[in-house]
C-alpha cells in the first residue's frame, strides 16, 4: 500500500485530468468503438506531449530564471480585468433587457461581444488569488461563489464552471489546498453542475438523465463527425470562432448543427470533433502534441513562477477540460491560449538575454 501513499502525495496535473475525463465520456457514452479509439489515441497523444513540455522547461533553462511569486502588478491587472468583466456583464444583462438564469427567452438577446469581455472577470479572479497568496482559501472559497454566483445570471454554464475549477487549480497549485480537499471541493464544484442541469432541464421541460444526456449528444455529434464529415469544414469552424464575435460569420456550433440539418439550435461537436471536422482524422496528432507540449511548459511555468502564470494557466486547464465536451470555438477562449503562448515566448527570451550576458562576461 506504500506506493498509494506516495502517489496520493504526488500533484495531479493536466494530462492526468485530460486523459481521465476523456476516459470517462468513452466509458459513460454509447460512442462507437472507432470513435472511441479516436478519442483515446488525442488524449495519450497530449499526455505525452504534456510530459515533453514538462522537460523543455529544463532544456531552455527556465529554471535559472528569478522566481517572482507575488506580482503586485499582476495583481491590478487582476483587480482591473475583474472590474471590466463585471462592467460588460452589467451591460450585457441591461443590453438584453432581463436576466437569462431567470427569464432563458432573453438569453438569445445577449451581445456576443459584451458576453466575451464579461468573462474578463473570470480571468481577472484567478489572477488575483494567484498574486494574493495572503487570500485563505476560506475567503477565496466564499468570493468565488459569491462571483460565480454573478456569472450566473449570464445563464450560461460554462463560465461558472471554469470561475470555480480555475480557483481550485491555484488554490491547489499555491499549496493552500491539498489533494483530499481538493478532491471534496472537486466533489461540490460536480454536484453545483448537476444542479445546474437539472434547473435547465425543468427550465427546458426536457427529459433524459441530467449531465449523461449531454454527454451522449455530444458524443453522438462527434460520431457523425468522424464518420461522415472528417476534414470536411478545411479550417472552417476555427474561422468561425473568431469571426463570428465580429457578425462576419455564424458561430461554429450553428454550423455543426445546420450541416446535421438542425437549425434554431446550436451544438457542440466536442474538442475532438471541432479537430477532426477541420483537419481530418490526421490533424489529432499535430493538433493535441503542439497542445501537449504548451501546456506542459506552461504547467511547469506556473508552478514555478506562480503569479499572473498560474492565474493564465489555471483558466486555460479549465476552458481545456470543460472543452474536452463544449470545444475550444470561442474567441476569448483561445485568446487567452494566445496570452499563454506569449507569457512562455516572453520567459524564454528572458532565458536567452540571461545566457547571452553570462557568456559575455566570462569572455575575455
């Protein structure tokens, strides 16, 4: 039983979740066994990859650099990107003329764009408790449902989830939660989401198992996909993503659904179906190894560097895990990847400006 105490002991990280989670909607979903392999073989293919990230932390000796774990600046760029979400959020419910969670019909009057900027307050957030490490997670806790209860009213789930498991990930990865807490408070965040389905689903008057219903959808959708649509939209979703908040295409998932023949309704293909409906069977091993290697480096960069990196990489290992079942086809979602990607092209410059001065010196 030693080595269960030692694993216990041991950080799960996002590989680990990645591959768990993917593991279960192949286990809990009727998808074929074609399908099915498919999902497995992106899933090892980002573990892998996520561990090569992991060692080229060392290999462009990041670690030499100066670690910083409070950032007073990225702590008011925290307080400020909360304060502009809440800004848009107020606009947007204003903008809609009711509050979604209570009145759905209002919900298709939102604005896309204010939608998008209100979601700065989730960024903003864990930020901020990344910066502020003299936040307990008593307060932390208590703020953040206080805040995803805010994000809420949007009627949208997706904000809420990753409000509260980005929280989680820099509590847990700034050491102020540990594993059994994380795993109870993991435990709450599952059981609020459950409850979230079964209110739309009484909202909605629709039946089916809550949670499980969704699950199956969407893995259906990814079925079809794979089977009858594989590389047929050549980049086209991903287009969409980005296009569509500035009204010069439809969004992805009304473009998945129309393709089914459904209209009125949009549907999520799920993150491998937005992949291989784009790029083909082909296009997983590119896509989930460059994704890998990112947010291994990134990983290894936030727990390292703490501060404004683990706020960025905890929201991103949140969208990346919801994603698992939503897809990754929304603007803000992958600009905040971009905003990863820079922090790590910024590091290594910095790496590479340190090198280059220490050999001038020791040049005669």
């Amino acid at each position: 039983m030693e080595w269960i105490k030692v694993y216990w002991g041991e950080k799960l990280e996002g590989h680990h979740l990645f591959l768990i989670l993917t593991s279960l909607f192949i286990v809990l979903t009727g998808v074929s066994y074609y399908t099915g392999v498919l999902v497995l073989l992106s899933a090892l293919v980002f573990y892998i990859s996520f561990l090569v990230g992991k060692r080229l932390f060392y290999i462009l000796g990041l670690e030499e650099l100066e670690c910083r774990e409070v950032d007073r600046r990225g702590y008011i760029l925290g307080l400020t990107l909360m304060t502009v979400g809440l800004l848009f959020l107020i606009l947007d419910l204003l903008w809609a003329g009711g509050i979604p969670l209570f009145d759905p019909a209002s919900k298709r009057f939102l604005s896309p764009l204010y939608t998008m900027l209100s979601r700065l307050l989730i960024l903003g957030w864990a930020i901020v408790i990344a910066t502020n490490l003299t936040l307990d997670k008593i307060r932390v806790v208590v703020y953040a449902l206080i805040f995803s209860g805010t994000v809420m009213l949007l009627g949208y789930r997706t904000g809420v989830m990753v409000l509260l498991m980005s929280t989680l990930f820099v509590l847990y990865y700034t050491n102020r939660i540990k594993n059994r807490e994380l795993m109870l408070l993991a435990s709450g965040v599952f059981l609020l989401l459950l409850l979230l389905s079964l209110v739309r689903m009484k909202i909605l008057d629709s039946g089916g198992i809550p949670l499980l219903s969704r699950m199956d959808l969407t893995m259906s959708v990814l079925d079809i996909i794979v089977h009858n649509f594989k590389g047929v939209f050549n980049g086209y979703l991903t287009y969409c993503a980005i296009y569509s908040y500035l009204g010069m295409a439809p969004g992805p998932r009304t473009v998945i659904a129309n393709t089914l023949g459904i209209y009125g309704v949009t549907i999520t293909p799920t993150i491998f179906g937005g992949v291989i409906g784009d790029y083909g069977i082909l296009g997983i091993v590119p896509y989930f190894g460059i994704l890998g290697l990112f947010m291994g480096l990134l990983s290894k960069i936030a727990q390292s560097f703490k501060g404004i990196y683990l706020g960025v990489y905890a929201v991103m290992l949140s969208y990346l895990l919801v994603g698992i079942e939503t897809g990754i086809l929304d603007l803000d979602v992958i600009m905040y990847f971009v905003l990863g990607f820079l922090l790590c092209i910024y590091l290594v410059i910095r790496s590479f400006i340190k090198r280059k001065k220490e050999i001038i010196q020791i040049l005669p």
